[in-house]
C-alpha cells in the first residue's frame, strides 16, 4: 500500500502542489491565502509549457468575457477579481486548449478528487478534536440567535466544506462501481470514505450538497452498472448498510433536519433575502447587469465578497440578460449523451460531477467567484467535459497506443 502511495506521488508531484495550493483556499485560519494564488500561477507556468491555442469552435466563452467585461466598463467596476475570474476561465474552459493540456487537467482533476477524499479525513479529525470554527468565527452558537450549528471542522465556512465531502460521495460511489467484483481490503477502505463523506456532509448541513451527490451517486450508479441483477445486487447491499446505520446518521442529520424545521416554521430559505438583493440589482439594470463582483444598488452599491445566494442569479444580476443567455448556452453544449464519453469512465465520473454542478451552482454562488476554490474545478470540469468531445478520437487512439500518460 505505502508503495502504491509513494509511486502516485512521485507521479504526480506538480498536480498534487497545484491541489494542495487551491484546496488551501478552504483553511484561511491555517494557511495563508496567498498559497492558492501560488496554486493558479503554477497552473498558467503548466498551461505555458502545453503549446495550446484558441479553438474558435469554443469561441462563445471569449463572448461571455467579453459581455462581463462590457458589463463592468459600463458600469465602472472593474477590479483586480474580474481579472482572476478571466485567467480561470482562459486556464480552465475549453477554448484555449491543446491535446497535452488537457490531459494534464485530466490528471490534475484526478488529483483534485484526492483533494476532496483528503478534505473528509480532515474533517474527521477536526470533529475528533472538537474544532468546529463555525462556532469559532461567530463567536458562539448560533443556537443563541435561532440558528443552526452547522459544522464547519478547520474549514472557514460549512458550505465549503459540504461541498467538497459531496464530491468525496461521489468519487467514492464511482470507485466503488468501478471495482465491483473486487474483494479484500482495498473495497472496505471505499466503502468506509463513502460513509465517511456521507457523515461528514450531513454534519455540514447542507441539504442541497447532500441530495445532489445522491442524486449523482445514482446516476453513476445507473450508468456503470450494465444489467439488472448487478443493480438489484447493489440496492440491496446498500440497503442493508442503511437499516444499519440508520440511528447513526439520524444524528448526524440533526442539524439538516433543524434547518428544515426552520424553513418550515417561518416560511423563509436560507437563500430568500439574498436572491431578493439580486433581484433588486437586476432590475436596477437588466441588460447589461451592475458589473463583476458588484452588490447593491445606489449608495449601498459596493464591489467586493458578498454571498451571492447561487450562481446563476450573480449572473442574471451582474451581467444582466445578455450575459445570462450567453452562459446558459455554453453551459447547455457541455450536455451530452453518456455514451458520448463512455469510452474512458474517467468522463462518466467527471459528467457526474457536471451534474452537481448543473444543480448545486442554482444555490452556490462558486462557478462566478474566482476567489473560491470550487470555481477552478467547477470550469476545469466543464472543460474537461467539452475537450473529452473534441478529442474524442485522438484519445481513443493515445489509448489504444497505451501513450496517454505519455504526452
């Protein structure tokens, strides 16, 4: 096993630093914020070093900067994140690209589902240790003031972290489709991060993280699992398992369960006034929007952080209809059939992903917010998920060569 571990890192050694840079992001108490930047310069040194080049049919992306550009000059906001946004989406997305680029996101994406997997042992740890800096950062329980005390571990916000035990869910379902039929120590080891990462999320409390892995978890489940009787085998299994550890993660849901009773009892989401500012700033200026990164209207109008409440709504407000309508399009031609990538599972797991974050970016506001960790691998995904197209071929013949971790 250690052997395995040494060889991987010795393999990946520039993929990890990048992943251990950008997953920084998440421990702004513990590691200074400046090693995530670290992280996206070491991205553009590798994209430098790939000979890649703009791909016209991707060329909408260069219209959506474009219109987010537009949208901050009009407005006179333009801000050094508008700047970091762009390098994501030109480092990231599709349209400058090269054969040996994406294979080294492809690689890197890999590493950052370790991430993820390292994310939840974190987390674990933090709660053996009583570290909760939700709690911290507020001063005290949210209890007091009629919230819910969500677990954040050593991470800065719940969010953050449910998001990244979500993609742990399903990173480990996929592997354990994968190895279906494989025994021994290695299938105890992924079935317990599965548990793991289920725990982990529901401690975060987010509902929405929570059923759009389960959700992704199925549909990966559907997609590898190739006659009834293997999937009657699993539903069973994964019953059995439930009934089990039902009085477990009935606990651990407690505070899932608060915030729906919550929600139930006033009437009122979590999201409810955020989106009513969004809507405010839309109709201040519904066509070409208030500019990247800009909150408020009038006086209180400022640029900077503010949860935004989704992503798709900081678009709508910030860019206005223009810049929505071209998103959506873009968004729209990841879509595929899964066949279309079944050819390397890698794809199915990362279409899985893009699933999630079809969903989860309506309530998230990270595929917009360059700051945070989980818009370079929101874009990286989408990339990915256009190239695995593109390059169809070619990769298929680099795999029948047994060349692709050649290039």
């Amino acid at each position: 096993m250690w052997r395995i571990i040494k060889r991987y890192c010795q393999e990946n050694k520039i993929e990890l630093l990048i992943t251990f840079c950008i997953f920084s992001n998440l421990y702004p108490y513990n590691i200074p914020t400046f090693v995530y930047y670290i992280g996206l310069a070491l991205l553009a040194y590798r994209m430098n070093r790939c000979k890649v080049h703009f791909e016209s049919r991707n060329s909408i992306y260069i219209l959506f900067l474009a219109v987010i550009w537009l949208s901050s000059i009009v407005n006179m906001a333009i801000d050094v994140r508008l700047i970091l946004f762009t390098a994501i989406l030109v480092m990231c997305g599709p349209f400058v690209t090269s054969l040996r680029w994406h294979l080294f996101k492809k690689k890197l994406f890999r590493n950052f589902t370790v991430g993820f997997a390292a994310t939840v042992i974190v987390s674990l740890i933090a709660k053996a240790q009583g570290v909760n800096n939700q709690i911290i950062r507020y001063g005290g329980s949210m209890e007091e003031y009629g919230g819910v005390d969500e677990f954040s571990g050593y991470a800065k916000f719940p969010m953050w972290n449910s998001a990244a035990a979500a993609m742990s869910i399903i990173l480990f379902a996929y592997l354990l489709f994968k190895n279906k039929g494989k025994g021994g120590k290695y299938m105890y080891l992924l079935l317990f991060m599965l548990l793991a990462s289920i725990y982990v999320c529901q401690l975060s409390a987010s509902r929405s993280a929570f059923g759009m892995a389960a959700i992704s978890s199925g549909l990966l489940f559907y997609w590898l699992s190739f006659n009834v009787k293997s999937i009657a085998k699993y539903v069973a299994i994964f019953g059995v398992i439930g009934v089990l550890l039902f009085p477990f993660y009935k606990d651990s849901a407690t505070r899932m369960m608060q915030k729906q009773e919550a929600q139930e009892s006033t009437g009122v989401t979590s999201r409810d006034l955020l989106w009513n500012k969004r809507v405010v700033e839309f109709s201040s200026s519904p066509v070409f929007g208030v500019g990247y990164a800009v909150n408020g209207v009038g006086l209180g109008r400022k640029i900077g952080r503010d949860e935004s409440g989704g992503s798709w709504i900081a678009i709508l407000a910030q860019t206005g209809v223009i810049g929505f309508v071209v998103a959506l399009i873009l968004w729209l031609r990841t879509f595929t059939s899964v066949k279309n990538v079944k050819y390397d599972s890698e794809y199915v797991l990362i279409y899985a992903i893009f699933c999630f974050f079809t969903v989860h970016t309506v309530l998230e506001g990270y595929m917009f917010q360059g700051g945070w960790y989980m818009c370079v691998i929101c874009w990286t995904c989408v990339g990915l998920l256009n190239e695995s197209q593109m390059y169809k071929k070619k990769l298929l013949m680099l795999k029948c060569q047994g060349r692709e971790s050649q290039l």
